[in-house]
C-alpha cells in the first residue's frame, strides 16, 4: 500500500546525523504550499555545544515552520485558531496599526492562542467563545476580555470571508461591560493647589508604604523640581494635552512669537525599540496648533534660557537629553503631588491621576471640540504666577 501524501506544510520523520563532535545536521522531507516535496536540513547552530543533536533538530523544525507559515488563502475548517490569530495578525500589520496597539493586541492575542489556539475553526462554537470571553473577564479583567472579543470577531471575519467557516460565530457572543470609573472635574482652586504644592510645597514626602527600608526624606517641592514635574504639568494645564504629547513636545512645535504650539506627535514605548517619538497622534484630528496662556509663555521663555540641545529637540528631556517615559512621568507625579493624598496647607488633596481628572472632568470638553486652555482666570492669577517661579530649571528622567 502506497504511503500517504504529506498534508500541505507537514513534514516527515527529522533524522539527526552527526558530522563531527558536538555538530549535528538534521534533515526532513516537507511539502511546501506549492505541494511539492522538498528535502531540508539544518546544522547545529555556531558556537553551541550540541550533544545529541537537539539543537540542530529544533533550528529544523524553525525554519519548516517559517517556509510553511499560513496564508489567508490556507485557512480551512480544519485550521487551529492560532493559524487564524497568525494571519489576522500580519493583516493588521499591513494595516498599519499602531506599534502600542500592536502591543496590546499581541498580549491579548497571546491569551487566546492559550486558551482557544488548538481548537479548529470548525469547533469554535458560541458557546465555547462566549463562555472562554467570561472566563477571560473574570480572570485579566473585562477591559482585557473586550479587546479579546473585538480581536476573535476580526479573526472569524476573516475566516468566514476566506470560506473556512459560514459565519462569524463571535457575532452572538455576549458584549462585555466596562463600568466607567466616577470622574470629578477639577476647580480652578484645585488646579492652583496641585501646582502651587508641586513648585512651593515644604511638607516631607511621605514615605512608600510598603518600603522595607526609608530613605532620606525631601520635600514634595524639591522632588518635583528634580524631577522637572513642575514646567510637565504646568503644560499640561495649559493645554489639556496627553502626557504622552506633552513630552513628545518639540520646541521646533513652539512659536513663543504667536504663542502658540503645535501637537504634531507623542512619545511611545515600542517593543524592542524602547521610547520613540511617534509623528502621529491618537486620531488624525489629534493634530493641531493650540494657544498659549502667558503662564505657560513664561514658564517656556524661562525654560528656554536653560536649556541644553538635545537629539530629540524636545521641551522635556530626560537629565542625559533622551526622551521621557509618559508612564513614569505619571507615577512620578503621583509620587509627588498626589500617591500619599497629602493636604497643602487648607488646599484640597492632590489627586493621584491628575490626568485622569483633568481631562475627564470640566477641562475635557475643551480637548475634544476646540483647542484646549486653561480657563480664563486662571491665566491672569498673579498667585499661580508665582507659584512657578524657579520650576524651569535642570530635569531628571524617569
């Protein structure tokens, strides 16, 4: 009886033949996508001590694997959904997602081929999904388990679109719920309070709370002065812009003349890349040129005198001129003004997300219809004015 034909991308049995001491080469019959049958093999990799040859077989089964990679044009009934995941995946490269969403979707991703990759298209039922998105909910959250339902509809979309499936099954999988979090709108009052404690406050930073060993104590003030908080937030008032935009600021954006700056970019954390300056903001409106209050002239004016070039040309480097991390600017402004909920005299507390309750408070409207200010009174009030004084000087990473 005549031995079965490989299936497309499969291979045969991988011998291992051993060529000198501690080198190996391994070979395979594999038939590639084109149907033909091919003879591979691979050596045990340079400079490794291969004994038995597992490494040589392992290089192998790598390289079968890359040849042999699915297309949209392969999915069938019978493909695991971490083919499909495979696929989807480069479609929204070629999309041209973003890196960071790239990031979140890969982690998400990652969830799914662990719990659902070794099941077949044709066995990806309803029921099974909707059950596997609660659990997922349950288990990493329900902001987690939508971005797993939003990726599991484009995944069977594409299947269906392709004729490895009838319909898309994710269509009937119950939608996740995400409670919005109480947001309150920062008064003006707050405003000057936060920023005032930042740039004058003498109270001891407290100490972390579940730190082994405390530290020598420094104020809330010289924190936020050494870690040039003071001149991030006061922008950030300024303009309601993101963190992440903030320090994305270039002072090329800048036009001290006609006061105003534009937003043209933010700064991103890309895998294997680390910080980089993205020249495109979350949507295309994102883009724009908005006014500046004469505080936040001043304190750039003042800024200027001072600063140091660096390869970026940002506003707000780090102490070496690199670019700053917008998630450890944030906790470290939490740290500062907020982490301890500390009161500043008889001023209110100072939150612990300020972005948060600025944006998504009374200011957030501002953002999204017309160019972001700070409100009016806020401009002209000389006891914010000189709560800022001296913030403009030397910065420190984070």
């Amino acid at each position: 009886m005549a031995r079965p034909r490989l299936p497309l991308g499969g291979h045969g049995r991988v011998s291992r033949v051993e060529v000198e001491k501690n080198t190996w080469i391994a070979k395979g019959r594999v038939r590639d996508l084109d149907g033909v049958t091919r003879l591979v093999e691979r050596r045990s990799p340079a400079g490794v001590v291969d004994k038995y040859g597992a490494q040589a077989e392992a290089a192998l089964i790598d390289a079968i694997a890359e040849r042999t990679a699915p297309s949209a044009g392969d999915l069938t009934g019978e493909s695991m959904l971490s083919a499909v995941w495979q696929v989807y995946r480069a479609q929204l490269v070629a999309d041209g997602k973003a890196p960071r969403t790239l990031d979140r979707y890969d982690y998400v991703g990652a969830k799914i081929t662990s719990g659902l990759g070794s099941i077949r298209v044709r066995e990806a039922t309803t029921q099974r999904l909707d059950t596997f998105v609660r659990m997922l909910a349950v288990k990493s959250g329900p902001s987690v388990a939508r971005t797993a339902r939003v990726l599991l509809s484009g995944m069977f979309k594409l299947a269906a679109r392709y004729g490895a499936c009838a319909s898309n099954p994710v269509r009937d999988v119950s939608s996740v719920r995400i409670t919005p979090k109480a947001s309150r709108a920062l008064t003006v009052d707050d405003v000057q309070a936060i920023l005032r404690g930042m740039a004058t406050s003498t109270m001891e930073l407290p100490p972390l709370a579940n730190a082994k060993r405390q530290t020598s104590r420094t104020t809330i003030a010289n924190y936020c002065t050494e870690a040039d908080l003071v001149d991030v937030v006061t922008m950030f008032v300024a303009t309601g812009c993101r963190i992440s935009e903030v320090l994305g600021l270039r002072w090329s954006d800048v036009d001290l003349g006609t006061k105003t700056v534009s937003i043209t970019g933010k700064v991103i954390g890309v895998k294997g890349r680390g910080l980089v300056r993205d020249n495109n903001t979350k949507t295309e409106a994102g883009k724009r040129v908005l006014p500046l209050p004469s505080f936040a002239v001043a304190m750039l004016l003042a800024r200027q005198v001072s600063a140091e070039t660096n390869p970026h040309d940002v506003v707000f480097p780090s102490a070496v001129g690199t670019l700053r991390d917008p998630d450890g600017v944030s906790k470290a402004v939490a740290e500062g003004a907020g982490r301890a909920r500390v009161r500043v005299g008889d001023e209110p507390h100072l939150p612990s997300d300020l972005g948060h309750h600025y944006r998504r408070g009374g200011h957030d409207g501002a953002y999204r219809r017309r160019p972001a200010r700070a409100p009016a009174h806020l401009h002209d009030s000389g006891r914010v004015h000189g709560s800022w004084g001296g913030a403009h000087r030397g910065s420190r990473g984070t």
